[in-house]
C-alpha cells in the first residue's frame, strides 16, 4: 500500500487516536474506510445530480418523450 503523509487538526487527530473505539484494527484501516465512505457519498452525489438533469432534459424534450414512448409500445407491463 502506499503511505501518504498529510496534515490535519487536533480534533482529527484525536479521533483517529480513538480508532479501537470504533471498532477499527488500526488508525490507516479507519482513514481508509472514511476515504472510501467520502469516496461513495461524492460519486452518489454525482450520479444523483446526472440523473436530475436527464430527467430535465427529458421533461423538456417532447421529441426524446415519443421516442421513448415508440419504444415501449409491444413491452409488456
């Protein structure tokens, strides 16, 4: 793994300190779960904003709603 080296405030610091407290092997173990929490929230986030601007998009668009409309006739329900 790689290590990084970086700087954060004493609140941080005691938090990370706490990690047995929250169930955690080590201090990197818990960065790296908080990393890759931060990390799903932010893509969540994104594809939650893409989703609203095709949903716009469409809503918009009479033309791209036929379409749509056209290739769901014969799909059963």
């Amino acid at each position: 793994m790689q290590q990084a080296k970086f700087s954060i405030k004493e609140t941080q610091a005691h938090f990370i300190n706490d990690f047995k407290a929250y169930g955690f092997k080590d201090k990197s173990s818990l960065v790296r779960t908080a990393i890759n929490y931060f990390k799903n929230k932010l893509e969540l986030e994104n594809l939650k904003k893409s989703a609203e601007l095709y949903s716009e998009i469409y809503s918009e668009n009479d033309n791209l709603k036929k379409l749509t409309e056209t290739a769901l006739s014969g799909w059963p329900e």
